[in-house]
C-alpha cells in the first residue's frame, strides 16, 4: 500500500518557547495525539500518529516512542483491537471538520474516558482525559512532543565586496564585484556568470531592485549600515542582507533564515496549537514564577499564561491575567496552607503537590494540583469538583450509617466471600464484615470470624444442606430462609442467606426464641379456645332444642286452659291469658334466633359462587308485605355487585337482618326510604382500622334508611348478643340479628360497621372481600 501524507502539511518546528510548552504538556493529566492524514491514491486510507504526549501511555500497549510515526490502520495503533473504530471516528472529524466529543471505557486503563477530536492545522487534535477518581488523574505528567524539526542556530552567509565606481567629480556611479563566494550565488539566486556580464546598476535593474543602489551609496558615504530580509524567489529562501561600509566600497553579508522564518510561522502555529491544548483541558492552568522578596525568600508568584478554563475561578478576565501577580489573581490564597505548598514544590525534589480547598465563600470544593515546571517556575491546575466532593462525603456518611445500622442490628449480619479453587469451584467461605449481634448469637469472637474460613471454624458443615443451600444461593441468587434450634445456647434462630453478586452472600440471622414461645403458647390458646367454643355451641344448640319443648307444652297447655274456661274467665283474667301468650310467643323468638346465632358462628368447610345482587333483591322481595304495610320505597344501585365466595344461607340471613331492621325501625316514619347501594374498592381505602386486610379489593354494600336512628356511640355495642336500645313496646326483637351479621361477615373475612344520629336513620357498611367466583 503506497500511503503520503498532504503535500501542505508542515510539522511545526522545535523552538526554544515549544521546549516551555513541551515541558508544560508532561504535566497535563490528558493524553494528547495529533494524527495527520494519509492518502493512498485521492482517498484518505490511514491516519499516521505525528505527536503523542506520555499519558497517552496508560491507553496503549506500544511505548509512546515506538507509537510515533505510526499508522491507525496499518499498525493497529494506539490501541490494536479499537483501532477501525479509532479510524472511523478520526475520519468523520477531518472530513466534516466538526469536533466530536466520545466517552467509552478504556480496559487497558480501567476507567472512562473523555476524547474529543478538532480537525487542525491539517490533522485531526485528540484530547482524551482519564475520568477516574481526581486524586488518581493527577499524577505527574510525562513530557510531550519531542518531534518537531530543530532549528539551525548557526547558517553559513554569502559574501560580496562591492567598490565604488566614481566619475571625474567623485560621484559613485556603479559599482563592481570584488569578492564573492558560492553560498551567496545559492542564497540570491544569481550566479556567477550573471554577475560578470552585467554592471552591478545593470543587474539591479534586470532584477527590479533600483532602489538598492541608493541605498548602498549611503552606506559608503554616510558609513551607515542597512539591514533588510527578502524573500529571493529564484532561491525560494529567505535571506538577511546585512550592507556595511568597506573602505570605499560595500560589504554585503547574506544569511540565509529560511529556517528562521520557517521557526517563526511554526512557532506561531505552535503557539496557537498549545493555546488549543490548554483550552481544551477540563481544568484551569496557570503557570507562575516566583517573586523574589527583599530578603531573598519568595514573597509572591507572577502569571506567565493561562487557559480560557481559568476563566471559572477568577473574577478577572483570562487575557488580563498575564503578568499579574498570585496574591491579586488569588487573593484567598495568600494566606492559606497552599500558597506554603507553593514554595514546598520549588524546593523539593518530588516536585509535587495536591490539595483540596473548600471555599467559605462559595461553599464550592477545589482541587488544587501544583507541579513543578522550571527552577523557579511551576503550573497551578484547578479544577471545581464539588459534585464529586459531596458524593464522596454522601457515600462516606452512608457507609457510616450502614456502618452503624450493622452494629446497632439487633439482628446478626455476617458478610462471606467465597474461596475459589483454581477451576472456580467454591471450596469454603471468609468472613469479611460480621457485627456484634452475629458474636452474641453464635458465641464466635467477631476477629476470630474474620482471621479463619467458615469450614475451619466449623468443618462439620462441609456436607450440610446449610452449606449446599449457601452455594446455591451463590449460583442461582435464590434466598434461602430457615429456622432452626441452637443446642448450645439453647435459642432459636431464623436464618436467610442472599445473593450480593457472584462471589458474596449476605448471612443475617435473628433470635426467635421469644415468637417461638408466643407462638407455641398461641397456638395452646387457639385451641383451648376452639374447644371452649365448640362447647359453646354444642351447648347453645342444646339447650335451645331443650327449651323449645316446655316453652311449646306452655304455650298449648295455656291455650287449652283459655278456650275451656271461656266467658267464665274476668277481664283482669284474659289480661293475664294474652301476657302470657306474648310472653312464651317471645320466648319462642328468643330460643330461635339464639339457635341462628349458635349456628352463624360455624364456618362452612368450603365456599362457593354467591350471586349477592339476587341475594338482595330475593330478600326485598320477601319484605313485600311488611313494604306495603309502611309504604316505604327502595331505591336499589347495586350493578356493581358480582358473585363472592361465601355461603349462600349465611348471606343471605345477613340481608335478611339489616334489610328487615331498616324496614322495621323506619315503619313509624310517614314515609320510610331505603337505600342499598353497592362500591367496589380497593383494601388501601377501608377505614384505617381495616386497611392492613390482605385481599386487594372489597364490596362495600350499604343500607341507609331514614328511621330514628341511634347515638354513634353504640355503633359497636349494638352488634353484641341480646343488645337492644329500644324497649320491646316500641320495636319487636330479640336483640341477636346484629351479632348474627357481625358472626357471618367475621366467618366470611369481612366486617361491618354502622353509621348513625338519632331522628336522622341509620346506615350499616357490609364489606366483603372481592374474591370473584
């Protein structure tokens, strides 16, 4: 492949100023490369490294030394395995000439990385800055550019020894050649054999250069000395012509700065091609010089350049910095601990110092970086890392916090890291963080945990599902949960064991003794108290059946008595016949509804699909007498009402009480109103004493009728066995429905609740679990 750089590509020359600015790029923490194009053919095939500065080293295999000069494509430079990728990204920018601004991640260096890519001065300029902690960017910089031409301090000058021509009255008229030497035939242009054909008037004027005669007269008779430098395009040079007065005549001198003229237009590139480096860095630069006091020690620094960045940290402008001194620029740091660093970096022989600044001022974090440059000389960097300050203190006052929930953990917490054979297999476990809870339960000292494995602090777990559960959990990241009991310390513990990433687990475990003891005495209670209410309603069903009979024979044996003594009996006498007859009527109604009760608090085994909208509409039908009777209206909106899972009698019997009771205790009213309507919702808005529920939806049905009513505050006394707040005179009952519902809504993991003012009706709330059928 023939490859050839652009024929106007000039590399900038080697000055003494380039040398300060060499030293000057060793120190920046940015790796800099400056690639020129090359051709094969019209088309662009390669880029060839021109300039690498040594921190580029940290993001190639190849010493930055053998780097130059090479090709991205043909070499595999910087580095072989991005290389195409490098080139394409090269390629856009020096076409396009668009700077470009990527961010990857550097496997060589382990960090991410910034690089952005400016088409200059006929290549492509790549600034790539290493985005690792601050304090790790900030080591000392390797020195740059080494590459740039030398310059040539001593050239050979031509000679010429003109004498004067004069006529009769002693006027200079022209003049002839002398001496001449053959560098001053390169340097002009002229050769020899031009210069003995014509006159030195005669040539002067053949080359349009009329004027040089005068000038020449002047030197002879004035005894002036002319100093000029023109380009001589025959020669393509530039050259000095330095005219001196020679007896009677002209001593010409001609040098040839070429390469002087060249080293200017380059170090003019070179100045702004450094300007470009050090605008384009993240931090502010500042090179100084010290100022010597009276007694000889430094009093002050003085500013010799600086980048646009610098800009963020002054109030002054950039441009205006040159010449300043420090305590002006800086005035805060005059007296602070830095300004003493500066002095430490002059004198010692590491050269190097970095600190961190926080400003009362501002509040804001700097970090100071200060290099020595030169005897006397050094670079101040600064760069404002106050983001990246308090996320350091934020993740320090977390791991404090995390640091003292460990210790404080009532539970006990134990970090283990797995020990790998040489084919990855894990063969045990260390301890790396364990807290004192974790020494109290297990009786293990905390230091002698975290000095030995698992397996040698206890080898009889090698073979154990704990330890095989622990490697699964490793493998698979499922949490493994247990509890078991403690011999030794006579305990029990509730372990859990959890992936932290491929080679940690999290090993927490809490004593349990206490649940474990409530929990057995609970469970003692439970079914003290099962047996005590089977009893209850073995003996309520009992005793309901025993009573029903004499309440029976009572009740015939009176009427019987009634109808044979007949016209016989006084009036007082019937008035006792009818009492008793209400009253064993009562008693009747008394046995029956205990009996319901008894029987409402038996849980069915199994459920099944309720059509709750028919249940309520079955029931207000069956209340079609008592609705005619009171000429109460209903007003129904239950179309959100779907099947449940419940026991269809049960259900229905809660309806059939709180319907029956509206219509009951609203009949006094000149016209009774009913309401049932239906919500469904989710368990987050049931009342807050309600609210923890597990089923994530409820039915909420509501009877509100306009009846007289009661005092809230016997919203829950009225759900209690025989609780009544009107006498028998005014409403008929047994006081027992209410406990009834509130028996089959518990069986059914529902509630109920009542809402009320006296004279102003009364609403009961039946929530039911949502569980669709």
């Amino acid at each position: 492949m023939d490859i050839s750089e652009p024929k106007d590509l000039v590399m900038p020359a080697k000055t003494e100023e380039s040398g300060f600015f060499d030293d000057l790029y060793d120190e920046l923490p940015d790796a800099i490369i400056w690639l020129t194009p090359a051709f094969e053919g019209d088309e662009l095939s390669d880029f060839r490294i021109g300039y690498m500065n040594q921190s580029c080293q940290k993001f190639t295999p190849v010493p930055v030394k053998d780097a130059l000069g090479q090709y991205i494509l043909r070499d595999g430079m910087p580095i072989p395995e991005v290389a195409a990728e490098i080139f394409l990204l090269t390629k856009e920018v020096y076409l396009t000439g668009v700077t470009s601004e990527t961010q990857y991640y550097s496997r060589r260096a382990e960090a991410w990385v910034d690089a952005i890519r400016k088409k200059y001065k006929g290549g492509v300029l790549v600034i790539t800055r290493d985005q690792r902690k601050l304090r790790d960017t900030q080591e000392r910089h390797e020195k740059t550019e080494r590459s740039l031409t030398s310059l040539v301090d001593n050239a050979p000058i031509g000679i010429v020894l003109y004498e004067a021509v004069r006529d009769s009255e002693g006027t200079i008229t022209d003049f002839v050649i002398r001496v001449h030497n053959e560098r001053s035939n390169e340097l002009t242009g002229i050769s020899g054999r031009l210069r003995e054909a014509y006159t030195f008037r005669q040539l002067l004027n053949h080359l349009g250069l009329n004027h040089v005669f005068a000038e020449y007269v002047r030197v002879v008779e004035e005894g002036v000395s002319i100093n000029r430098e023109q380009f001589v395009s025959k020669s393509g040079k530039w050259v000095a012509v330095s005219s001196i007065k020679f007896d009677d005549g002209v001593m010409v001198m001609v040098t040839d700065i070429t390469e002087v003229k060249l080293s200017q237009q380059a170090l003019k590139e070179q100045s702004e091609f450094n300007k470009s480096i050090l605008d384009a860095s993240y931090s502010g630069i500042v090179a100084l010089e010290a100022i010597a006091g009276p007694e000889g020690s430094i009093s002050d620094y003085r500013v010799l350049s600086t980048n646009k960045r610098i800009g963020q940290f002054v109030t002054m402008p950039p441009e205006q910095l040159v010449g300043e001194k420090l305590s002006v620029v800086f005035p805060y740091l005059r007296n602070s601990s830095l300004f003493k660093s500066f002095e430490d970096v002059l004198t010692n022989e590491q050269g190097y110092v970095e600190s961190l600044y926080n400003s009362p001022a501002t509040g804001k974090w700097y970090q100071y970086v200060i290099v020595k440059l030169r005897k006397y000389q050094l670079v101040l960097t600064i760069k404002d890392i106050t983001s990246e300050r308090l996320a350091e203190l934020q993740i320090e006052e977390q791991r404090s916090l995390l640091e003292h929930i460990l210790q404080h953990s009532p539970s006990g917490i134990i970090v283990h890291e797995a020990i790998r054979n040489e084919s990855g297999v894990v063969e045990d476990f260390s301890t790396i963080s364990s807290n004192q809870a974790a020494e109290t339960f297990t009786g293990i000292p905390t230091q002698e945990r975290l000095s030995k494995s698992v397996l040698t602090i206890s080898p009889e777990l090698r073979d154990s599902p704990l330890f095989i559960q622990a490697l699964q959990a490793l493998e698979h990241g499922n949490t493994f949960r247990t509890e078991y009991f403690d011999k030794v310390n006579q305990s029990w513990l509730e372990m859990s064991i959890a992936k932290m990433n491929d080679n940690r687990l999290l090993n927490m475990f809490a004593d349990i003794t206490e649940r474990k003891k409530s929990e057995a005495e609970l469970k003692r209670y439970l079914e003290e108290l099962t047996i005590a209410n089977k009893n209850l309603e073995e003996f309520a069903s009992i005793a309901s059946h025993d009573l029903k009979e004499p309440v029976r024979k009572i009740r015939y044996f009176s009427e019987k008595l009634y109808a044979n003594l007949g016209d016989r009996l006084h009036a007082n006498e019937r008035d006792y016949f009818q009492r008793l007859d209400r009253a064993t009527n009562r008693m009747s109604v008394l046995i029956d509804d205990l009996l319901a009760y008894s029987q409402s608090g038996i849980k069915p085994e199994t459920f099944s699909g309720v059509n709750l909208r028919a249940i309520v509409e079955e029931v207000v039908k069956d209340f079609d007498f008592e609705v005619e009777l009171s000429k109460a209206s209903f007003k129904i909106d239950i179309d959100e009402l779907d099947k449940v899972l419940g026991d269809l009698s049960q259900l229905r019997q809660v309806f059939q009480n709180v319907i029956g009771n509206a219509i009951k205790y609203s009949r006094n009213r000149e016209r009774p109103e009913i309401e049932v309507s239906c919500l469904r919702v989710p368990s987050s808005q049931l009342p807050p004493a309600f609210n923890t529920q597990t089923p994530d939806e409820y039915y909420i049905i509501s009877v509100k009728d306009n009846g007289v009513g009661f005092d809230q505050e016997y919203a829950d006394k009225i759900f209690n066995v025989f609780t009544r707040l009107h006498g028998n005179s005014e409403y008929a009952g047994s006081g027992v429905g209410l406990a009834i519902v509130k028996k089959v809504m518990d069986n059914h993991r529902g509630f109920v609740t009542a809402e009320s003012r006296e004279n102003e009706g009364a609403t009961f709330n039946l929530y039911l679990p949502a569980f669709l059928y």
